[in-house]
C-alpha cells in the first residue's frame, strides 16, 4: 500500500465512494448520539471502562494467567502466539487435526490483521466469512474499510451485482431476479450461509471480551451467525488479542452498555454469546483460545500509546472523523481504519514502512474522535506523540525538515546574514512568483495568494522611525 496521502488523494476523487460514506458515517453517528442521550451516567460509565481498562493493562500478565487456568480448568485450551506467523501456523494446525477442508468464520478483526484467511487458503483450507458485511468483502474479492461495517463503502446496488455474480462459485447462488432492496439481499445472504453452517464441523472467531476469573469469552453481534458458529460446530477456535481480557464478570456490566450504542446505537446487541469451556451435548466438543501478541507487548511498553489497548472496536471515532469520510478505510493501508487505526496500526507495526510511517499525520487533530470514544482514548495525544517518533527516525521529508531547521538556526544567529538576507528578498520581490513550485505547493496556491513581501524589512524600517 501507497502512504496515507498518495492513497487519500486518489480515494477523494471517487465521488460514488465518498457518497456512500457520507451517507453511512451520518446515519449512524446520529443514531449513536441519539441511544448515549438516554443515559443519564454516560460520562461515569465511559469513565468507569477507561479505569477497568487502564487496570487490566497494568496488570496484564496476571489476568492473562488466571484467564489461561480458568479455561483449561473448564475444558479448554489455550496457545500463546506471539506473532501472526505463529498464530497461523497454530491454527492451520488445529483444523487440519480435524481432518477437515473448510471453516466458518465470525467476524474477526483479530484474523484480519494477521491474514488468516489467506493462510490458511495456501494451506488448502476454505475460510467462509458468516458476517454479511464480511461476506460481501470476500465475495467481491475486496478488503474491509471500516470496523464495523467492513463493506460501508459499498451501496445496495454494488452489493446486488456482487451477489449475483459471486455467490455460486462460493456456495448457493443468488436466487433469479435478485434485487437491491435490503429483506432481499439479506435473504439471499441467509440461504446461502445456511447450508454452511449446517455442514461445518470448525468454527473460528474472535472474542470482544474475555473474562479472567471464569475464563468465559464473549461475542457481540447483530445478525446471529456468530451464535451459529458458536454452537453448531464440533471444534470452536477463538483467536483473540491479549488486551481483550477483562478482570471480573461484574467488568462486563459496563462494557455491555457502552459498546452496543457506541458502535451500532443500539440498547443492547441482539446476540450476546458466552461460552466457558466445553461442555457436553451442548456446543463444541473442543475449544481452543489462541492468545495473540503480534505487536501488543510493544505497545503496552509505551505510556502514552498504550492507551490504544483500551479499544473495544466500537468504531465510532471513525463516523465523526472528517478525515476518513472523505478518504475512507482503504487508504489507511490496514484493517484497522480510521482514528484509532493510526495509532494502533503503527504501534503493531512498527513505523518502518512508508504506510505506517504516514498513518499518525492522518489527521487534522480536531478531537472529536476522543469526544465520542467510550473508554477515553486521547486518540490527538496518541497522534503527536507518534508523529514525535516518526520525526525522530528521520525519513526523506523529516531530513529535508531538519536541513531547512539547521540552515534556519544559522542564518538566525548571524545578524549579517540575516540582515543581507532581508535586503535581497526585498530587492527582488517583484520578480517572486506567486504560486509555489512542486504539485503539492501549487495545488495550495491555486486557491490562496502568497504574503507580499515588504518593501523594506522590518529592522530597516525600525531603525528609521524608532531609533
């Protein structure tokens, strides 16, 4: 992937794109604002989530541990991955254990960021997506924009052509004369994904909370194909991040409020998933919880940055932030999106590459993302701090920076310099030209006239009338 700006300046040309997500983006920022109006202790609730989170965070290698004992004691198990080639690798080996050739997934994030699909693709191994958003990314040979709505920008006709011409080589082909309305696409959508549910022996998800001292995890949906993956398939994998751990059941109290009208301005999800352990005649017979690192560690160590490992992936700083409605998710060059997607990306990653080096400048830094982030992520303070260590590693437009800075410093600690500096630039400011050079200088130039310079300096001027 290009940097953020080369691919945000190809994204802003797409007018159908940006339609959609202005469209999207409204809607559900306004519904959300609506559902946090009826609590009245919405402050102290988003207060409360920071401080379990802050907590937790502290003490992360305690709770990962008794998590570990309460899963195996209610007959789990559990792998450490401390990255996403092991993660795979651990995975692709559990489904292959089971003699089977196809998987359904609910949405994960988790699985996204470290190309699990892909993997286990190579490995011969068929990953079907069970979420409609998800399955109409896969379909369409696509990747996710946004947390929670992976195909937002897509309209209703998009996503009808795509069904139509996609689904039966993955399964159930669209029914004849499929059109766009919304009951007929998610029907089209259910006929399909039902047969796959009903023949699929492994099921692998992700968790949007586990709980350390009953080792229970927890999936929140709208749709109820998680709650079938959950349950119809003889072996659960749940590839989860170690910051998704909470300490005590009664934490959940808060998160259950909070996270269903942040992200979908709902009172409360419609499927609500717990499972601890197995158990038999009812669910999966084996369960597996991956727990991944893939960079957290990292993150935890950095005081200001950590913060990011609050997120409960609501996604409701990206429906405020002017920046990705125009740009959209693509161009953050990862599956994370938006606001909180340039701080935690580059934490994850690191910053060598151009793409994650350009995420924490994906900003205007208005604050209106820390304003609606229901555990107080200070997104703006997470944002400077990383441009701090991008300018600080250096990079092509860092070392021009610092060389116009360093010239600067001279010229301004010589007073002749300076002084013969002014003269000529007063000399020739008629021949100055009036737009800048360079596409990006031109573009701002095309539409803002430059400051004319004086014709004296300043300090000549001074020395005539205030000597």
């Amino acid at each position: 992937m290009p940097a953020f700006p080369k691919a945000a300046h190809e994204a802003v040309r797409d007018e159908r794109l940006r339609a959609n997500l202005r469209h999207a983006t409204h809607t559900i920022r306004d519904k959300r604002a609506r559902a946090v109006a009826e609590l009245d202790d919405w402050a102290a609730l988003r207060e409360a989530g920071k401080r379990i989170k802050d907590d937790t965070l502290r003490h992360l290698d305690t709770y990962l541990l008794q998590l570990e004992e309460s899963v195996t004691a209610a007959g789990g198990t559990v792998h450490w991955a401390a990255d996403a080639a092991e993660a795979n690798r651990i995975v692709t080996d559990l489904v292959k254990a089971t003699g089977e050739t196809e998987v359904v997934k609910v949405k994960s994030m988790a699985t996204q960021e470290i190309g699990l699909n892909e993997h286990l693709e190579a490995e011969g191994i068929a990953a079907y997506e069970t979420d409609l958003a998800e399955l109409i990314v896969q379909l369409g040979e696509d990747r996710p924009s946004h947390i929670l709505v992976p195909a937002i920008h897509r309209n209703r006709g998009e996503i009808r052509d795509i069904f139509r011409e996609k689904m039966g080589s993955w399964g159930r082909p669209a029914p004849d004369g499929l059109s766009d309305t919304p009951a007929e696409l998610a029907e089209a959508a259910r006929l399909h994904l039902r047969e796959k549910f009903l023949r699929a022996r492994v099921g692998i998800s992700g968790a949007n909370f586990m709980v350390a001292e009953t080792g229970t995890l927890v999936v929140v949906e709208s749709e109820g194909n998680g709650r079938m993956c959950l349950t119809l398939p003889e072996t659960l994998i749940s590839v989860v991040g170690i910051e998704k751990v909470v300490p005590t059941w009664r934490d959940l109290e808060v998160f259950l409020q909070t996270l269903p009208r942040s992200s979908t301005a709902e009172r409360m999800n419609p499927y609500t998933s717990m499972w601890t352990g197995t158990t038999d005649g009812d669910g999966p017979s084996a369960f597996h919880l991956v727990l991944l690192d893939n960079g957290r560690t990292d993150a935890l160590a950095d005081e200001v940055g950590r913060q990011a490992l609050r997120c409960i992936r609501c996604s409701a700083c990206l429906n405020v932030c002017p920046v990705y409605e125009r740009a959209g998710g693509h161009a953050y060059g990862s599956v994370y999106p938006g606001p909180i997607g340039a701080i935690l990306t580059p934490q994850l990653r690191g910053t060598a590459s151009e793409v994650d080096a350009s995420l924490p400048y994906a900003s205007s830094l208005c604050g209106a993302c820390y304003e609606v982030c229901p555990v107080a992520i200070d997104i703006p303070e997470v944002l400077v701090h990383l441009r701090e260590r991008v300018a600080e590693e250096g990079g092509r437009g860092h070392r021009l920076e610092r060389a116009a800075i360093k010239a600067a410093t001279w010229v301004l600690d010589h007073p002749g310099a300076l002084t013969a500096g002014e003269r000529l630039a007063s000399a020739a400011r008629k021949a100055l030209p009036k737009r800048l050079p360079g596409p990006g200088a031109r573009q701002w130039t095309d539409h803002r006239d430059l400051p004319e310079l004086p014709a004296e300096p300043f300090r000549e001027w001074w020395r005539k009338n205030r000597t």
